[in-house]
C-alpha cells in the first residue's frame, strides 16, 4: 500500500513540476482594466495587447478642483480616447488622445465637476494607468 501512495504521489508531483504558465507573450492579467471608483476619486488601470473597447465610467464628484495623472508606456500601436464630462449635455472637463508614451499630471479647477469617464480603445497595446481625484484635501 505504501509503495502505490509513493508511486501516486511521485506521478502527481512528476504531472505539475511539468506545468508552467506560459506568460512571455502576455501576462495573465492582460486586457483585464482594473477600475476603483469611490466619492471623489477615480483609477483606472489597463495593460493591454491589441485592446478594443468602448466604456463609461459614472463620477461621484463634488468638487471641481482635480487632480489629473495620465501615463501611457510600452505603446506599440492601436489608438485611444479619455473624455471626462461634467454634465448631461456632455460638456468637457477634460480630453486626451491615447495614441504613443507619455506622462500627463496637473490640476484643474473651474472646469466643471465631473460626472462620467469616457475611454475608447482601438487596437490598443500598452500599459495605460488614469487616476482623477480631488486635490482640495482639506475638505
């Protein structure tokens, strides 16, 4: 009995030391954006290979003096849009083309409060991190 439990566990363990995740093409959490909405913030996170979408995000802003960051890196092709909105009558606070590697931070204010995130992916292979908040954090 001994030798059969010994012989199953040496095929077992022999059955998973041969397994491995192949993640050189893409990691696993590829295309998979990773959102975080709460008041007065906003993050989204996407890294991407040939990425196509088309989604809105509701805000829950109660101020309009922001803090936008914007980085897009490792960007080898397809195309990209962020919009964000402050009201119904998709009025714009903020727009951003999503096209090649960059590095956008600055704050705003007297634009609006926002009220929806609008990002559009064509194609789209890279990293791509958005993050909005308030900056006044003293209120």
């Amino acid at each position: 009995m001994k030798k059969l439990l010994l012989i199953s566990f040496l095929v077992i363990a022999a059955y998973f030391a041969g397994c491995k995740e192949d993640t050189t093409v893409n990691p696993p959490y590829s295309n998979t954006p990773i959102i975080a909405s709460t008041n007065n913030a906003f993050t989204f996170t996407l890294a991407a290979n040939s990425y196509s979408a088309n989604v809105e995000y509701e805000l829950s802003f109660t101020t309009d003096l922001l803090a936008y960051s914007i980085i897009v890196s490792g960007f080898s092709s397809g195309s990209g849009s962020l919009t964000v909105e402050m009201n119904a009558s998709s009025s714009y606070v903020f727009v951003e083309s999503l096209q090649g590697n960059k590095v956008v931070a600055f704050t705003q204010t007297n634009h609006g409060i926002p009220k929806k995130v609008k990002l559009v992916f064509n194609g789209f292979s890279g990293t791509f991190n958005f993050a909005l908040s308030r900056s006044d954090t003293n209120k």
